[in-house]
C-alpha cells in the first residue's frame, strides 16, 4: 500500500516504524519538524511543515506528495486534531476512508448527540448556540444548571457549567466578548464520569476497559489534577454495553474509541464520544498492564491486517490507573518530590525538573507530573491515586513574563 502518514506527535507513540513495514509499503509523511527523529529511512517522502492547524496547508502539501508519489491507499491522520484535515485529504486526493460527513459524528457534538438520540440513546437535552441569548432561555426551559461547550474541543477546553444567574452573566459576556459561533449548550448531568477505552470490529469489541475517573476533566481544564482507574463488576459491566450500543448507534465499526458516560441516578448518559485513541496516559497503562498496544493494533486494522498484541496473550487481571498533575501558569518549579518506590501500586512517574517555568495556560498544557498505576483491586489503585495527591507537594513561585 501507498500510505500517507499526517503526524502531529513526536513521542513514542509516533514511531510509525514499528507498526507499518516501510519495506511492504511505501510510507509518506507530512509532519512536524520534532518528528524527524521518529521517521525510519525507508520512508519514500517527507515534507515538513511547521505545524497542521492551517488545514489548507496541510492538504495541500498531502497533494504534492500525492503528485510526486502516486495516488495513496490510505491515510493516517491519528490526533484528534486531525481526523477532519485527514477526512478532508481522502475527499480531495480520492483516498478510500472516512469522509468529512463520518468524521464530523465524532468531532461535533451536536452531530453525534443528534445521532445517538435519532437510535435511541440517553443524552443529555441540548441545543446548538446561536445567539448568546440562547443559553439563558435553554437554562429556562430545562430548569436547572447547563453545560456551555464548544461543538468541536478536546479536554473540556473553553467549557463552563453554569449553575446560577451570575455565572451565566459571566459566560454570556464571554461569548459576547469573544464570539458564539461553534458552541452548543446541554442539561447538565449529575454524576461520576466514566470513560471507554479500546478497539471496536463489526460492532463487537476487540478489546475494551472501563474506568472511572478521579475529578473530571472540566475541573483538569482549570488546573485540578485528574486520573482513572479501570472499573470491574456489574456497573462496569453496564458501561460496557452501554458503550457498545453508542458506538453501533454511530457506525464505529473498525477503530480505535475513547467514549464518555454520565453515572446519572437513573442509568449512563452519554456525554461525548472521539474515534481514536484516549489521550493522557491511558494508551501507556492500558500497553503495560494489559499487554494491548492500542495504536499499534488500530493502524494495523487500518492497513488490513489483524492486530498482534490483542489476545496474544492471557489478559492480566489487574486493575490498571493513572494521574496527572498540571502545572500553575505563571509559575516557576522550585522543588518537588519523587514518589518512586514510596506508594505501593504506583509503577512509573515522570517529572518536570526543578526551574521548568509553566508559561502556557494551566489546564493540562505542561504537567508537573504523570503517574501510572497497576494493583489487584480498584479500591488498590484508587487509593494510590489518593496517596499521590497527598504526597505530591511542589513548591512554586509567581514569575513575570515568562521565564527564560
């Protein structure tokens, strides 16, 4: 096959060589500058743009490459950030694959909120934004707190949960300030959030855990640490199957998912839905504790061929976890622990080093600190997410600017 590869990543997880034979097939990138190193040479082309959010950019480079090395077979584009630029390269270059109309079910909210209620599916009450004046009147009508969101974000970026009237003065000056376009509104849902991660084949899973998470990620997108531990038992069961019954009802049939769930009173709703793999670090402790390569088996499904480490071996029975840790912006890192061999159940960490300035946004940007678990029970892990939270005291200092 003629593969282009559209990357955006430049860690482990981008080392493309040791998922796609660069011998059996011809391999064309178009990628960042800090992929090079990640890059084996046997790849037939490499063009090199400074980043991929210009995607007229990126298309047009991908139909350069197209005209220099042939029409491609398949196109990988793996971030989130990228599955509609990819969907795009397919429709522009005559690539077989996912189009702009498939792709949007997973990257718009509206869309697949839309879907899965047309199958029957619990969702949240919505609405698309189209003035600012539509929040407060959805407020009014569902008689209660909203969800205000943008359709197409990761992470709970530019989210807010509006509880009262002051905060949603506050959110309607927001959008009035920076614009409303591309925002949907919801009920808001009480309870704890659930994700699923894995790989779905002809509506049945290959491989798939459920997890629930340790604070939400609206909270991790305002500087609150956030981690999961993979769940067992009846209601995590039922997460299962609930989740299998969304991805039917949306036409995921061969990919990698990472779907959301409410635990509401009266049964899961869903809350949101990606085709690709989960981010932070549940492709790393989903590969260490239970022997399944995540990336590596979607790109091979990808290129036809069926998956090596799903099933290889006998599954561990260990409950699988992880915390991250975002750093102050505007600060600087004086001091901070290492918890190594102090917390049992905690199996790997990596740490900023002391004088890292935190110039971004907080919110997940720069973490001050990634922490994996494995451990035979969940009560296990969970409580060593908690003792890493007790533990993991760092000490700071505002800075001006930014640091240099």
């Amino acid at each position: 096959m003629r593969v282009l590869v559209v990357n955006r990543w430049d860690d482990e997880f981008s080392a493309y060589g040791d998922y796609v034979d660069h011998l059996r097939h011809e391999v064309c990138y178009v990628t960042v500058p800090t992929h090079l190193p990640w890059i084996p040479e046997e790849a037939r082309h490499v063009t090199v743009l400074d980043g991929l959010d210009d995607e007229a950019e990126v298309v047009a480079a991908a139909q350069a490459v197209q005209e220099a090395c042939g029409r491609f077979d398949l196109v990988l584009a793996l971030s989130e950030f990228d599955l509609t630029t990819g969907a795009r390269i397919r429709e522009v270059c005559g690539v077989p694959g996912d189009d702009s109309s498939w792709v949007r079910r997973f990257r718009d909210k509206v869309t697949m909120k839309t879907v899965l209620a047309d199958a029957g599916v619990r969702v949240p009450r919505f609405a698309t934004v189209k003035s600012p004046a539509d929040i407060g009147e959805f407020r009014r009508h569902v008689g209660g707190s909203v969800v205000v969101k943008p359709r197409a974000q990761t992470a709970s970026k530019g989210c807010h949960i509006v509880h009262n009237s002051f905060e949603l003065s506050e959110v309607l000056t927001e959008l009035e300030r920076s614009g409303h376009d591309d925002y949907e509104v919801e009920e808001y849902v009480d309870g704890p959030i659930w994700h699923v991660d894995g790989i779905v084949e002809a509506d049945r899973f290959l491989f798939a855990r459920a997890s629930r998470y340790v604070n939400t990620c609206y909270e991790y997108s305002r500087g609150t640490p956030l981690g999961s531990a993979v769940q067992e038992g009846p209601v995590a069961d039922a997460m299962l199957a609930f989740t299998l019954r969304c991805l039917t009802g949306l036409g995921l049939h061969r990919s990698a998912f990472h779907l959301e769930i409410i635990e509401s009173a009266s049964g899961p709703v869903f809350l949101e839905v990606a085709a690709r793999v989960g981010g932070g670090e549940i492709a790393f402790v989903l590969r260490d504790v239970y022997g399944v390569d995540v990336i590596g088996d979607w790109i091979r499904l990808q290129l036809g061929e069926r998956p090596q480490t799903i099933g290889v071996s006998s599954e561990s029975r260990e409950i699988a976890g992880y915390l991250q840790v975002p750093g102050p912006a505007g600060h600087r890192l004086l001091s901070r622990p290492s918890l190594a061999g102090t917390i049992e159940g905690l199996y790997g960490e990596d740490l900023l080093e002391p004088g890292h300035c935190f110039d971004g946004p907080s919110g997940g940007e720069e973490l001050l600190g990634r922490f994996r678990y494995r451990a035979g029970t969940v009560a296990d892990v969970e409580s060593a997410i908690n003792a890493t939270l007790d533990a993991f005291v760092c000490v700071t200092e505002p800075v001006q600017r930014s640091c240099v």
